[in-house]
C-alpha cells in the first residue's frame, strides 16, 4: 500500500504536478503514519507550538502601536490555550512573558520616579533597550522549541 502511494506521487513530481518539497513532504507522511501527523498537528490558532510562542512573546511590540495592546494581547494568547486540557508549553511561556512584563513595569515604575533626581533617564533608556533585546531573545529561542527565562524577572505566578 505505501508503496503503491509513493509510486503514485513520484509520478506526481515527475509530471511536474508537485513541487520536491511537496513531495518530500507527502513522502514523509506516508512512511511515518499517525506519528507524524500527531507530531506535526497544530491547534494553536492553526500555528504550530513553536510559532505560536513566538507570536507570544514579539506580542509584546504590539504595546509600541497601540497603547495596552502589548500588555493585553500575550495574555489573551496565553489564557485561550493554557488551562487544564491546554498546552503545558503555551501555558509555562505565558507565565514567563506575564512575570516578565509585571516586573518591567515595577522597574519602569521606579525609573519614572528616580527622574526627579535626574538618574532616572539613563535607567528608562537601559530598560527600554534591555526589554528590546530580552523579547528578541526570547522570541528566537520560543521559534527553535527552547525555553529562555527572562533575566531580572521576579516570579509573580509559578
């Protein structure tokens, strides 16, 4: 039977009626069966896992277009596919980027007040490049399956 499909679709990309990704693709499918397609099934919003946790943590540029998009977007993400029957690594990034943004704003709060006394202003900048460079950080080890603590983040939610 398998071998019967993978003549049938070599035919395919020999007419030129499939690409050869599309057939190394489908050629997948067949020799790896059910696993495969349990492996590769996405029920993130129609994104698969490691796409969708990326799209978590660069929701935070959102707040940079429109004010409390940022804050409110990777928390809609996180709670519409955490939870109970949920996925286990939506739900551990989403606490991470909540803690993270909780804990930035804390520190944005303290550097607003120390702009009284004029050292606030190069913490405000500090912090404004470190968020930049710890949501790109995040975001690229989210799109290869990894999972990246924010740094200076104080745990609100285990």
């Amino acid at each position: 039977m398998k071998y019967d499909e993978l003549k049938k679709l070599e035919e395919l990309r020999n007419n030129g009626t499939i690409t050869e990704e599309e057939f190394q693709r489908e050629k997948s499918k067949i020799l790896n069966g059910p696993e495969y397609q349990e492996r590769n099934k996405s029920n993130l919003w129609g994104f698969q896992e490691n796409t969708y946790i990326m799209l978590m943590h660069l929701s935070q540029f959102a707040g940079f277009i429109v004010l409390g998009l940022g804050f409110i977007l990777p928390i809609v993400m996180w709670m519409v596919n955490s939870g109970p029957e949920g996925n286990a690594n939506v739900d551990r990034h989403g606490k991470n980027i909540v803690n993270f943004m909780i804990s930035m704003f804390i520190y944005y709060a303290v550097a607003g007040i120390l702009c009284l006394l004029l050292i606030g202003i190069p913490l405000l900048i500090a912090l404004g490049v470190m968020q930049f460079v710890f949501i790109i950080v995040a975001t690229i080890k989210a799109a290869n399956g990894q999972y990246w603590h924010y740094p200076m983040t104080i745990t609100f939610l285990k």
